[in-house]
C-alpha cells in the first residue's frame, strides 16, 4: 500500500512493533530511488493514519511518501521524482 502525503520528502514506513520485516528494505529501495529520506522511528506516527490502519489490519507492508508540495505546478516535477518509487512499490 502507497499512500502519499505532503510532508516533505520522506518515505515513512514504520508502525511500531507491527512493521512487516520486509519494510525496512523496501523503503531503503524506494528512498533510493526517489532521493527521499527515510523517515525515522520518532518521525513516524503511532496511530490514526491510513498506512498505519492497513498495517494494522492486514499485516502487510505499507508505506506514505511525503512529497515536497501538492501544488499543481509543481507536479512533472515531483512526478519525475517518485515515479519510479510508485513502480517499484507496485512490483515489490
């Protein structure tokens, strides 16, 4: 699960002793590729948003990229940068 928010270019992915064990690697890979940072455990938030109830509730890894603006005329250039982040999200 890929959700996206606007907190400045970070790749959260942890959720406490609930993270799948898989998480960590593939956030270092899609940090990589988009030159995002990954967010650090006091960075993540406990509770209350969709990464964390589907975590919760499925197990599986989930992950909020924190994307530097969600303004209209900065989206190519945003695109450019987490395009192959989505991709590989979606294949891992």
């Amino acid at each position: 699960m890929i959700a996206l928010n606007s907190q400045g270019k970070k790749v959260y992915w942890k959720y406490g002793d609930k993270t799948p064990t898989c998480s960590r690697v593939m956030a270092e890979v899609m940090a990589a590729a988009s030159k995002y940072s990954m967010a650090n455990h006091k960075e993540s938030p406990e509770h209350g948003g969709f990464m964390q109830w589907f975590i919760e509730h499925t197990g599986r890894p989930g992950f909020t990229f924190g994307l530097e603006s969600l303004s209209l005329e900065h989206f190519e250039d945003i695109y450019q940068k987490v395009q192959e982040m989505l991709l590989l999200g979606a294949l891992m």
